[in-house]
C-alpha cells in the first residue's frame, strides 16, 4: 500500500478506537488493509520491543505511527523534488551545451548533423524548454529539413510542433510569419499535401486564439 494511502486508513482508524481498549497488531492491520507482518515492522520503528502481530498496541502507538509515515512521506517528496530540480539543472546544462555546437555545424554546412543534435537536444531537455525557445527550435528544424530535402512530412511535423508553441505564447503574428515565410517552399504535389496539415493547424489556432484575445 502507498504511504499516502495508509495515513487515510490510520485516520479512519483513530476515529473508532477507543481511547483505553488496546488493539492486537493483527486485527488493527485488517482495519488498515495491510499485511500483519508489515504493520509490525512499521510499529517496531518506534517501540522495538513488540515482538509479533498477536502483541497489543495502543490508540497513541498508531498516532504515533501515523506521524512518522507522515514524516516519512514528506521527506520522500522533498527527495523527489530534489532530484527533479537536479534533472531540470541537467537538461539545462545540456542545452547550453548543444547549442553553440549546433551553430558550429551550421556555420559549416553540416545540416544533417544540426538537425540530429536539434533532435537529441530536444530530447534530453524539451521539458525544461521554454514555448519561445521550443517555437524557434522547431522552426530551424524544419528549415534544416527543407535545406538537406528530407521528407516533406518531416519538416511539416516539425513546422507544426513551432505553431503549438507559438500558440502557448498567443503568438497570433508568429503564425502567420511562419506560414507566409515557407508557403512557397512547398510546391510539388506531395509537399504541399503536407504544408496543407500546417496551415490548417495555423489557421485553427489562430482562430482560436483570436476568439480570446
């Protein structure tokens, strides 16, 4: 049983306890849901001296109890916390470091090589991304698709992942920027059944945002 859970079954439990009638720990874990064996090791955290399910505990032993599990369940979140802000710091340090080597490959004509690093780096830190920075990262990347003639659907996709990050920014002139800038990149019959997806999509978020703003 998770911890939370169990706090919410012990304070069930502390409402029809009598305060003077002691509970063997075996029938107070039937109360609870849990195993008579687990019951006993989580009690034996603060009382050593109880030796098996059959002995006895008191309405203070489980609040007792019951505080420690909350202190347990606050230091496990606190934890969890930690360890997301040390991931976020990470993925950060990770952008930092991709996106100068990305302009490097660029500046050298290496496209295939920028849009995998792009891909990589979106990865490993597209969760602590910002709309502004993920809106400009797919739009290189669906130019850098455009420039090495990878498949149409490819730099659509990418084209229409810019749209949903500038329609979090209510970025309705972004949109429309965008969709006039590579309009007439998609001219073959194929491709522009794939351009027709992003207008589309631009033409519903702009619709939508118009109606809010």
């Amino acid at each position: 049983m998770e911890l939370h859970e169990l706090i919410r079954q012990m304070e069930k439990a502390e409402k029809i306890w009598p305060e003077d009638r002691p509970w063997a720990i075996q029938i107070l874990a039937g109360y609870l849901h849990v195993p008579p064996s687990e019951l006993l090791t989580l009690f034996k955290h603060h009382n050593p001296t109880l030796e098996s399910e059959r002995d006895q505990v008191m309405p203070e032993d489980l609040r007792l109890l019951r505080a420690q599990c909350e202190r347990m369940l606050e230091k496990a979140k606190s934890e969890n916390v930690e360890d997301k802000r040390k991931e976020q710091a990470k993925a950060r340090r990770t952008i930092q470091m991709l996106l100068p080597k990305i302009s490097e490959f660029i500046a050298h004509k290496d496209i295939p090589r920028a849009l995998n690093t792009y891909i990589y780096m979106l990865g490993e830190g597209g969760e602590v991304a910002t709309p502004e920075e993920k809106a400009q990262w797919y739009e290189d990347m669906g130019r850098l698709c455009l420039k090495v003639q990878r498949h149409p659907n490819e730099a659509a996709r990418y084209f229409r992942s810019a749209i949903h990050s500038l329609s979090l920014l209510e970025d309705v002139d972004g949109i429309q920027d965008l969709i006039e800038t590579y309009d007439e990149l998609f001219v073959s019959p194929e491709s522009r059944k794939s351009w027709e997806s992003v207008i589309n999509l631009g033409k519903e978020s702009i619709s939508k945002l118009q109606i809010y703003m």
